[in-house]
C-alpha cells in the first residue's frame, strides 16, 4: 500500500519517467512474445528463432537500464531525516523502489499481451486484415507457460538490478589510516607485539625524516629532540583538551587528488578494438554471430570508456586560460563524468549500430520489418531517456553547488551557459568516435 501511495502521489515528472518504463517494457515484451510466435509458426527452424530470441537481448538490456535509472532519481524513495524514526529506512525505502518498478514492468508486459493477443486474433478477430498473422503463428495455440515465462523475464531482472543498486549501505566512512612506527622508527607496524621495556633497552629513538615535528615521533622518547627544535618532554606538555599530545587523533591522510578520474578508459578502448577485430571476421563462417558479439565487445568498452571520455572532455574545456564559463562547465563535467559518462557510452553503442545499419541499408542487408522497427525504437528510445534521466540526477546532485554559486554572487546566465557549454561539448567529441566506430563496422559487411 505505501508503495502505490507514493506512486500516486508523485510530480508528473516522475509518473512520466514510470510511464516510459511501462512503455519500453511493453515494446521488450511484445518483441519476447513475437520471438514465441516465430517458434510456433516454424518450428523447422529452430535456429532462427533462438537468433530472434537472442537479438531480444539489446531492448531487454535497454528497459532494464532504464528502469535502474529512474528508480535512482524518484524522490520518493530518496532517504531523507526523519523517516527512519516512522519505519522508513533506507531497507523499507529500498523496498518501496523495488515494487514500484515491478508494478511499472509487470504493467508493460501485461500490455503487451492484450496487444499480442489482439494482433494474433484471440480477442476479437485478426485486425488490420490478418498482417500480422504470420508473423505472430495466428490460429495456433499459445502455450501459456512459455508466454508467462518470457513475460516474467523483464520485471524480475528488472527488480533484481534495482535492489541490487539500491542496496542499503554503511553511510560511516572508513576510518583514517593510523600511521605506526615500529623498532627503530621503521615505518607500518611491527612484526610482533612489544615487550615491556623494549624501548628502554636500545635507548632513545632518533625520528625519522617524515615524522619529525610530530607528536607520534617525540612520544617514542622523552628525550628525544623534535624536528622542529623542541624536546619530547615538552611535546608532552601540550594538551589536546584533556588529552596529552601523544595521545590525540592521528593525522589524516593526505588527499589523493586522482580519485576522481575514471580508470575505465584503457580496458574500453582495449575492449573497443576486440569489437571491431570481431566485426571483421563477420563474412566468415558465422556472420550474425561475429555481428553480435562484435556489438557487444563495442558497447560494453564504450560504456566502460564513457566516463574517462566525459572527463577528458571536462579537461579539455579547462585548457589553456579558461575564464569563469569554460571552468564552471569543465569542472562540471569532470564531477558529473561517472554519472553521465556511462549512459553516454550506451547511447554512443546504440548510434553507432544504427548508423552502421542505415548504411548496410542499401546493400546486402535486408529491408527493416515491423519487428526490427520495433526493437530500434525500444533501443534508441529507452536509451535516449536513460540519457536525459541521468542528467536530471547529475542536476539533483547539483543543486546544492548551484544555490552555493547564486549566494555567492554568479549571475544564472552564467550558470545557463555553462550548462549550455557542457552540452554541446559532449557532442562535439563523442560525434565523430560514433561515425568512426560506425563506418568500421560497416565496413567488413558491404564488401
């Protein structure tokens, strides 16, 4: 019940982002189903249809992307102070996401088979003069188990991913790393555990190049000279509170200003290249089959590149002497890069095959059916809303940064152009890799 209460009480916004789930649930059902009626109309050719079967990958993939991106932006779910006190933690909050996703799934696919049952003539006759009844083993009949088996397959995966990702986490940080010195000032932690008087018997410690001047290095002896001229005994005068100097908080760790850069770039770019090596051997012995794991080598090295490309793109529009619009946009890219960078390699995966398609379109390649169309739209569209749905969550995640900038004094049309900026610089360098990596894909199949 809160489930469909939160559900009903959304913005638009979002029961439009939950109605684009449905409505690429029941493209992806449909396309499973039409995949069934294949089988029943010819069950000679069982390998076609465990091809047609196997293509229902890329749309299932797409919705269940889709479906894992608006579960994260629904501000329904989002933990917020207070809930847990009324028995909404990030458990029962993760919940709540998981079952909406499910009734959005569930009542796509259910569409899905009012529509397959109508354009096979089950309800009330064979519309649109008996087209599809090829297509769909019209006069047949349907086995019910399979049916429900292929129309399960989408909302379970897809509620699986969401709970998955949406899993409560430890919210406390690690702690800081504790710098130990062990005998002789030897920096991590000694082998064994010391003996009593094991100082007392070498005498007094001298401190070492990266511990002097502090208190850890002044504590091993009290007669000990601090690095920065004043003796142990003194160090251990100074008081943190009631605490004595030896005995306060360890120095953090200083930070590493590479955490931010995405590592994915050589194994997308390696994985890139094993696509396309792939694609070429395509007009061999099993050409759909090289085709498909060609695309899929391609796509998952360019999600795994997307963010490394994105952030590169955040680098190059800071080069040189920015002004305040080049390095707001920059900068922002740079924070929004493992966000943004993922869906952008999907989209870039999804443009490429479409334009390596388009261009096979008029050579060996057979002409588009319904089915083909179908997928396409499920693909790009799913993909496309991904695209936009992560770049509503890079803008939640911003709003903070953006209301800091407005106090302190940034005009919006600043802010307005370098959003603009950053939109139009993704483009600008992903554009041409999509055309490079369609036009080699092409090419080993027009020859």
């Amino acid at each position: 019940m809160l489930a469909l209460r939160l559900t009903r009480a959304a913005r638009p916004a979002v029961q439009l982002r939950r109605l684009l789930v449905a409505a690429a649930s029941a493209g992806t059902g449909l396309l499973l189903l039409s995949s069934l009626g294949h089988a029943l109309a010819h069950p000679e050719a069982a390998d076609a249809a465990a091809l047609r079967l196997a293509w229902c990958a890329a749309p299932l993939a797409a919705t269940v992307y889709l479906a894992l991106a608006v579960a994260r932006t629904d501000p329904g779910t989002r933990p917020r102070p207070g809930l847990s006190a009324v028995g909404l933690g990030p458990a029962r909050l993760m919940a709540v996401s998981v079952l909406t996703t499910a009734l959005s799934c569930s009542l796509g696919s259910l569409l899905a088979l009012l529509f397959f049952l109508h354009l096979r003539g089950d309800l009330t006759g064979l519309p649109f003069d008996g087209a599809a009844a090829g297509l769909l083993a019209a006069g047949l009949p349907l086995p019910v188990p399979a049916a429900v088996t292929l129309l399960t397959v989408l909302p379970v995966t897809a509620t699986a991913a969401v709970a998955v990702a949406l899993r409560p986490r430890d919210p406390r940080p690690p702690g800081p790393a504790v710098r130990r010195f062990g005998r002789f000032g030897a920096l991590g932690g000694p082998a064994g555990p010391e003996t009593f008087g094991a100082y007392g018997r070498f005498g007094i410690r001298l401190p070492s190049a990266t511990g002097a001047g502090r208190g850890g290095a002044a504590g091993g002896n009290r007669g000990a000279t601090a690095g920065d001229g004043r003796t142990a005994t003194a160090a251990l005068l100074e008081t943190d509170g009631d605490r004595p100097a030896p005995e306060s908080a360890p120095e953090p760790p200083a930070p590493d200003t590479r955490a931010g850069t995405p590592a994915g770039l050589p194994w997308g770019v390696a994985l890139v290249t094993a696509g396309l090596a792939a694609q070429a051997y395509a007009g061999r012995s099993a050409p759909a089959l090289a085709v498909l794991l060609g695309w899929l080598l391609t796509g998952v090295g360019l999600v795994l590149a997307g963010p490394g490309l994105t952030h590169l793109c955040g680098r190059l529009l800071q080069a040189g002497r920015p002004g305040a619009l080049r390095l707001l946009a920059g900068r922002g890219l740079m924070a929004e890069a493992a966000r943004i960078g993922r869906p952008l390699g999907v989209l870039c995966t999804v443009a490429s095959a479409g334009c390596a398609l388009t261009a096979l379109s008029g050579g060996p390649a057979p002409a588009f059916g319904p089915l083909s169309t179908l997928g396409a739209l499920v693909v790009g569209g799913a993909t496309l809303a991904t695209l936009l749905t992560a770049a509503v969550e890079s803008r939640q995640y911003r709003a903070g940064t953006t209301a800091a900038l407005l106090r302190l004094g940034a005009r919006p049309a600043l802010l307005r152009g370098a959003a603009a900026l950053r939109a139009a610089a993704l483009p600008a360098l992903f554009g041409p890799l999509v055309l490079a990596i369609a036009a080699l894909s092409a090419l080993p199949l027009s020859r």
